[in-house]
C-alpha cells in the first residue's frame, strides 16, 4: 500500500510539474514573432509563449519594472498588450471617472490596454452593493461604458 501511495504522489507531482511547465518552448515560437517582440519590448526578459489558437500567441514578459501579457498573430502581426497598474498609476480621467461612475466601489482592479481596434484603455474591474462590474475607458476617444460581470 505505501509502495503505491508512492507511485500515485510521484505521478500526480509529475503531472502537476508539466502542467505548470506547459507552454511553447522558444524554438516553436515563429522566428518573425521572437523579433517583432524584442523590437517592440527591447530588453524583454523572463519571455513565455503559449499557443492560445492556431494561429494567436500570447507572450508573457516583464519589461522595465512591469509584467506585460502580449498577443499576436502567427504572421506577425500584433493584436494587443495588457498590463495591470495600481490605481494610483492611472490617468486622473480615469481616476475622476470611478469617483463619479462607482462612488462606493471597492475592490479596484485594473489593467492598461493596447489594441490595434480599440486603441489605449483602461479597464477596471470593481464590486458595488454586493455586484461586480467593468470600467472600460478608451483614453484616446475620452468616452466610457459600464458593464456588469
């Protein structure tokens, strides 16, 4: 019996081991989107690739003090980047707009955005009376929406 408890440990601490590990390893990853991403995110390091379609890689990396999650296409092109900011961090729009959008909010959470449709953005997720809802602000087209979650 502690023969086989052994065996089912091992193989559960070995599967548990891949599953984290689990990703596209460097020499998968498309030359083309290895450049496109030192070009645009010089001195990335700690890079990690997964294959979310046939076609769409997401890259996680920190560049400078930050984490950033990318996604491209298999040609190449790029999609969008996210990375999360403290609340003090973003622009005062967006800041005066919780204030007047969610004055009894709690739980900010929030990420910056870059897409090729939607431009830059912020999205903030956040929890009033009991219900959660996301804060999107397209800082470029200084407009906004509320949806709930």
């Amino acid at each position: 019996m502690k023969g086989l408890v052994t065996v089912v440990s091992t193989t559960l601490f070995v599967l548990c081991s891949w599953l984290v590990t689990a990703g596209v390893h460097g020499t998968q990853v498309p030359d083309t989107l290895r450049k496109i991403l030192q070009t645009q995110y010089p001195s990335a390091e700690m890079v990690r690739w997964k294959v979310l379609e046939v076609d769409k890689y997401e890259v996680d990396f920190v560049w400078g003090e930050h984490e950033y999650i990318a996604y491209y296409r298999k040609d190449g092109s790029w999609i969008g980047t996210n990375r999360h900011v403290d609340e003090s961090e973003l622009p005062e729009i967006v800041q005066v707009l919780i204030t007047k959008v969610a004055p009894q909010s709690i739980g900010h959470f929030c990420i910056e955005s870059a897409t090729v449709t939607d431009g830059a953005q912020y999205l903030v997720y956040y929890k009033e009376a009991g219900k959660s809802y996301k804060l999107i602000v397209n800082a470029e087209k200084y407009t906004y929406e509320v949806k709930p979650q």
